[in-house]
C-alpha cells in the first residue's frame, strides 16, 4: 500500500505542478484584464450617461423654445386678428353712434320746431285779439277819448308783456338747444368711452383664451 | 348647433318679454298711459316717450340673456341676430347693417344712453309746457280783465 502511495505520489506531484503551469496562471491574468475592461467599461458608461443627460436637457430647451415660438406665432396671430376686429368693430360703434347723435339732434329740432310752432300759433291769437280789441275800443269809444286811452292802454300793455315772454321763450329755447346739444356730444364721448371699455374687455378675454388653448387644461 | 334645452329657455324668455308688454297695455300700467294721455296732442314728445318705453323693453331682453347661464356661441348668436333686427325694427336712428347691435354689452350701454338722452329733451318740454301754460293763463286773465275795463268804462259812460 504504501509502495503503491509512493509510486502515485511520484505521477501526481509533476501533474499538479503542470496543471498549476496550465490553468492557475490564465486565470489571474484573465481577472486581472476583466477587472481592467470593467474600469474601461465603467469609465465609458459614465462618459455616455453624462453625454446622454447633457443630450436630453438640450433636447428638452429646444422643445421648450419650439413651444415657446408656437406661442408667439399663435398669440402674435391673434393679435393681428384681433386688431383687425378692433378696427372694424370700432368704426361700426363709431358709426352707430354717429347715427344716434344725428337722430338726437333731428329730434332736438323737432322739439325746438314743435315748441316755436306753439308759440307762434299762441302769439298770432294774441295779436288777432289785440287787432280786435283795437277795433272795439275804435268802434265803442269814438267820442270818449279817456276811455279809448285808457283801453289802448290796455292792449299795449298786453302786446308788450307777449313781446317780453316771447323773448324769455327764444332765450330759454336756446339754453335748452345748447344744453341738449351738449348732452349729445356727452353722448359722443361717454360712447367713445364705452367702445374703448367694450373693446378692451372682449380683447383681453379672447387673448387669455387663446394662450389657455395652447397652454392646454391645467 | 343650439341645445334644445338653450333654446326652450330662450323662447320662454322672449315669450315672457312679449307677454310683459302685452299684460302693461291690457293691464293699462300708468307708467305707459299717464304719457300717453299727458302727450296726447304733442306728438313729438309722445314719439319720444314711446321710443325710451321700447328701449326700456329691449333692454329687458339683454338683462335676462344676461342672467342666462347656458350660452352656447351659436345660441349667443342666434339670440343676439334677434336682437339686433328687433332694435333696428322698433327704433329710429338705428343702422341696420351694423353689427354692433349684435354685440349684448354694447347695445345695451348705447341704447340706455340714447333714452337718458331723450329724456332729457322730454325734461326739457316739460318745463318749457309750464310756462307755456303761464303765459296762456296771462293771456287769458289779460283778456277777461280787458272786457271788465270795456264793461266798466261803457257803465261809465
């Protein structure tokens, strides 16, 4: 038995030493050149992850940009539109209130007309009856001069009291004249005002509704 | 497209505004006669009076449009194109091709400042009848106190 160790250590000791030779010796030499790739490969990696993030924050500004641009476009577009609008909008309420100035005015004429007509007709009784008086007096009181005096008197009194309320009605006629027509230029520029507020109003409300279209819901 | 509930509201509504002007007449409102009767023999001003009723009762027509939550663009449109020809149908000095009137916010602010500003002319007649109304009372009072000065002077004589 021991002959038998003996001879066997004699073949296993030169084989051990030869597949030491064999295989020990590759294997460190492949560790160490895996453990060289992995440091490359690590290297690498590192190389493309701050690449690839320096890649998709740009990626991220252009998209921010080409967002920012299609606001701009949108929102420049609705303006032009909208300016458009104002112009049209705004000659159309000029126009319509042009056309309410010049039917106040018709009808301050009218009223001025309808008045004057009134006062005519009233001032012709007043003259008629004056004419008949003096007629009267003429005819009643022929041979009393007193009297006649008395009454003509009378009658010219009246004409000049009708002479002096004529007068107050033409002057207080044209303090109503002046006074409406200062009510309808007011018209004009309390309307002009309200074209200005109307005006703002909508185009303020449409521009925010077009930034919030293309802003999407939030 | 209107929505069949929009319109069923908005056909109420209108129904009720003409129901409203039917009822003061029928219902003879002394807000409408009391002009009525004391214009009566001056047209210009009764015109005017008319005219502010028919503003006061279009605008009725935005106010409640105004209160009208649902609006839909072309129930909107649909009303407003009402409104515009029943402005232009009922009231003088309106340009009928405008399309301001189709417009709520606008119409109603133009058509409350027409009527201030009639009526301000009808303020206007008002006082000036008052002293028309003076001055033929003088006219009057000089005439009756013309005959007793005849009627005493011929006792005189």
């Amino acid at each position: 038995m021991a002959i038998i160790a003996a001879i066997a250590s004699i073949f296993v000791k030169p084989l051990a030493s030869l597949a030491g030779l064999l295989f020990d010796e590759p294997r460190e030499a492949f560790a160490h050149k895996r453990e060289k790739d992995m440091q490359k490969h690590e290297a690498e990696l590192e190389v493309y992850k701050k690449t690839e993030v320096e890649r998709i924050l740009a990626e991220i500004d252009e998209a921010k940009k080409d967002r920012d641009l299609e606001r701009m476009k949108v929102f420049s577009e609705a303006v032009m539109k909208y300016k458009n609008e104002y112009a049209k909008l705004n000659m159309e309420m000029i126009s319509a209130i042009s056309n309410m100035q010049l039917d106040l005015r018709e009808r301050t004429q009218e009223y001025v007309h309808s008045q004057t007509l009134k006062y005519i007709e009233l001032q012709n009784t007043v003259l008629n009856q004056a004419t008949n008086d003096f007629k009267k007096i003429e005819n009643m009181f022929k041979k009393n001069d007193r009297a006649k005096d008395v009454l003509e008197r009378s009658v010219e009194k009246r004409l000049v009291g009708l002479l002096e309320t004529t007068e107050t009605f033409i002057r207080d006629l044209s303090s109503d004249v002046i006074r409406l027509n200062k009510c309808s230029d007011e018209f004009i520029f309390n309307g002009s005002k309200t074209i200005d507020e109307v005006l703002r109003g909508r185009i303020s409300t449409i521009q925010y509704n077009d930034v919030k279209q293309i802003d999407g819901p939030k | 497209m209107i929505l069949k509930s929009e319109l069923e509201e908005l056909l109420s509504n209108l129904r009720k505004a003409r129901s409203i002007l039917v009822e003061e007449f029928v219902s003879e409102n002394p807000d409408i006669f009391t002009a009525m009767f004391k214009y009566d023999n001056d047209n210009v001003v009764m015109n005017m009076y008319i005219d502010c009723y028919f503003i006061t009762w279009l605008n009725y027509h935005l106010e409640v449009f105004s209160c009208f939550n649902a609006k839909s663009v072309s129930c909107r449109n649909w009303f407003l194109s009402c409104m515009s020809d029943l402005i232009s149908k009922y009231l003088k000095g309106v340009n009928t091709d405008s399309h301001v009137y189709k417009r709520s916010e606008f119409a109603y602010t133009l058509l409350e400042k027409k009527k201030a500003a009639i009526m301000h002319i009808i303020k206007c007649s008002d006082s000036n009848k008052l002293k028309y109304n003076k001055l033929v009372y003088a006219v009057e009072k000089d005439k009756k106190l013309f005959e007793r000065e005849i009627a005493k002077l011929k006792e005189e004589a």
